[in-house]
C-alpha cells in the first residue's frame, strides 16, 4: 500500500491524503486531515509519497554542453540566477542528472521552507523516500501537439508545460498565462488539456486548440517516481545529516577524541608504572625469602610451597622441643624410683606426664626438684588414696 500526502501551503493546517493500492493503483481510503493527524494517516505504510505545494518550489530545466562537467553541474544555479527572485545561497536545489536533450531539470526552493517541510515530516514520523513538486501530478504525454495541460488545485491551477516543467498560478492570472504560451508556443504544440469544468469557458483563441476533460482525483494519479526531480536529495538524506551534524561539531569532536586518547594514554602509563612498581616488590620479596629458603622452587604456587617449608621447619622445631622437655623430665626423675610414669603427652610445646606413686612422700619429693627443671614445670590434679597418690606434671617449653 502507498500513502500519499499532498500539502497545500507552508503555512496551512490541513492537507489531503490517499492509500492506494499498490499492484492495481485504486484508491484504497482517501481524506483531507489537520496536520495533528499526520502521525497517524500513513502509520500502517512502509511507502510514504509526500508532494510540495508547487507555489513554493520553481522549476527550470537549462542547456548544458552535452556531457557536462561535474563542475558546470555544480555551477547550475548560476545559469538559472535570473530566475529567481532570492538569493542563490538562500536556495536548495534539486538535480536530476543531464538529459538526452542536453537540458538538465532543477527544482529550486527556499532552505528555509524546505527544512521547514522536512522537520514536520520528521517530527511526525513520516518516512518519504520521495518529497516530488506538486506539478508531478497534473497528467502529461509525449504527444506532439500538446502545449500543457491543466489541473485545478487549492486556491489556483497547476500549468504543467513539460515533463520536468510548470507552475502554480491564481484562477485570476490563469488567462495572462495562457495568453503568454500562447505568444511563446511552437508551430507543433497547440494542445491545451484542461481537466476541470468550467475552466477558461470564455478564453477565445484562434491558435490554441482547448481540450476538456473530466475533473480527476489529483492526488490518485500514476506518476513514474524515477524519472521525477525528489527534492529529498543527498542534503536530506539521513546520512548527509550525520554528516553535517559531525561537520558541525567537529572541533569539539576533534578536542574530546584528544582529551580521550590522553586520558587512556596516562591510564596505560600509570599502569605500566603500577606494574613495573609491583615487579620491583615481587623480586625484593624473592630475594629475601632466598636468604632463608635457597632451595624454595619458583612455581606457580609459592605460597603453598613456602606453607609446606615452614610446616615442615614446625615439625621440626616440635620434635626438638619434646626431646628436650623428655629429656629433662628423665633427669628430674633420676633417684625416685617411687615415681611411675603412666602416660606421656606431647601438645601445644607442652611435655603432660600422668605419674603415680605408692605414697604421698615421694609425690613431693619429685615437685621439689622441680624447682631446679630449666624448664616451667609444676604438679596439678593430685588425688590422694589409701594405697596410691597420683597427679599429672606440666613441663613447658621455654
């Protein structure tokens, strides 16, 4: 399905709107809205056609020289200066490329309208691939004869002289123009198609040849969209608008890819510097813990490695520390043949020896030469019975 949306005036409030059928060309629904029903109008199309008021837009279609430089088409708005009533830098234009006639067709419309025209479409939501004059509508043919053809529309008519060429003008200018095609026309074109009633009822012409046709639903009309001027060029186009939205913030653009890339650049060196810092202390750690574990293998667990030396250097140091603490109980005990050693112990560098004795004599005997032990020892949980006397001795290591 196509939408097509006719605006009427820059400044108006409404506008016509049709769905067509896109394989038959029948008009599907058809309406004329306010423009805050433009979001909704072509909703369900994926194909929006939207047409320019033609007051707004002039269409010229110069000689070039044949194969024209891409410099002389740069330079068309130049050739067609007299045309126009504004200045060339306040204008767009919209080129087609050159002609089998050498004629290149330009539309021209003011930038300011124009933007104007695009920003509602935008606003809006409305996706046109083709933004085409007015003109586009009103029918035309190849015939020979024919001189131009014309179309009621709001507030006047649309002259169609060409198949890239018309205008807009007022009901009370509409005979001064004929009369100037008329004036200006070849010895083969004198064809004039108007489609409407009543239309130049009374214009009397011995030269122009008046043919009437029935009104006709403008906006239905087929129009061939390759061949036509879309003014939705390349400046319109969304990617142009990036481009000149970047165009446009460049420098700012420009200064913050340099604060970025400074930033990232001291955040490398920072790094590289946290790193390098890191590194100097890793090899002083390794060569003080080579000054006491030489044999301590590089892995990728020292850790573990340096928890097992040291485990093992306990072990060690434990069994050291129990011989010892053995060793002198053995010596203390030398001479009281009454003291009898139940159970040894060894825990938490702590000699726990469980003795018994047949009196209570010999239990203190053996506690006052603990006195003389090079180690902290005493005799706690003595129990005293009838034919025994027990207790545990605590030897601590120093």
């Amino acid at each position: 399905m196509q939408c097509r949306i006719l605006f009427h005036h820059d400044d108006g409030d409404h506008f016509d709107w049709c769905k067509l059928d896109e394989t038959s060309g029948e008009v599907i629904e058809s309406g004329v809205s306010n423009f805050d029903e433009l979001t909704t109008v072509c909703a369900e199309s994926t194909n929006a056609l939207v047409f320019i008021p033609q007051q707004n837009i002039l269409l010229a279609s110069p000689v070039l020289p044949p194969k024209a430089s891409k410099q002389q088409l740069n330079a068309i708005a130049f050739n067609i200066e007299e045309l126009m009533a504004e200045d060339v830098e306040d204008c767009f234009f919209a080129v087609l490329t050159q002609q089998q006639d050498h004629s290149v067709p330009v539309a021209v419309i003011n930038r300011v309208v124009m933007d104007g025209w695009m920003q509602l479409l935008s606003s809006n939501h409305i996706h046109a691939r083709f933004v085409l004059p007015q003109i586009y509508l009103c029918p035309w043919s190849t015939d020979d004869d024919l001189l131009a053809t014309v179309c009621p529309v709001e507030d006047g008519f649309l002259i169609r002289t060409g198949k890239h060429d018309g205008l807009f003008c007022r009901q009370a200018i509409l005979p001064a123009m004929i009369t100037l095609l008329e004036k200006n026309k070849s010895s083969t074109r004198s064809r004039i198609v108007i489609y409407g009633e009543n239309v130049l009822a009374d214009f009397k012409s011995t030269d122009i040849v008046f043919e009437q046709q029935g009104a006709i639903n403008l906006l239905a009309q087929p129009v061939e969209l390759l061949p036509c001027i879309n003014l939705k060029q390349k400046d319109y186009q969304s990617s142009q608008q990036w481009l000149s939205l970047v165009n446009k913030w460049r420098w700012p653009l420009v200064a913050m890819a340099l604060l970025i890339v400074s930033l990232a650049a001291g955040m490398l060196l920072d790094g590289w510097k946290k790193e390098q810092h890191y590194m100097d202390l890793i090899n002083q750690q390794k060569a003080v813990i080579n000054q006491y574990l030489p044999d301590l293998k590089v892995g990728n667990q020292p850790k573990k490695q340096l928890i097992k030396v040291l485990a093992d250097n306990r072990g060690s140091e434990g069994q050291v520390g129990f011989l010892d603490l053995l060793h002198e109980y053995s010596n203390l005990k030398t001479g009281l043949s009454g003291i009898k050693t139940q159970k040894i112990l060894y825990q938490k560098s702590s000699l726990v020896v469980n003795l018994e004795s047949a009196d209570l004599n010999s239990m203190e005997s053996f506690r006052s030469k603990l006195e003389k032990s090079s180690f902290p020892a005493q005799i706690d949980n003595v129990n005293i019975s009838p034919d025994k006397t027990t207790g545990r001795l605590v030897m601590r290591s120093q």
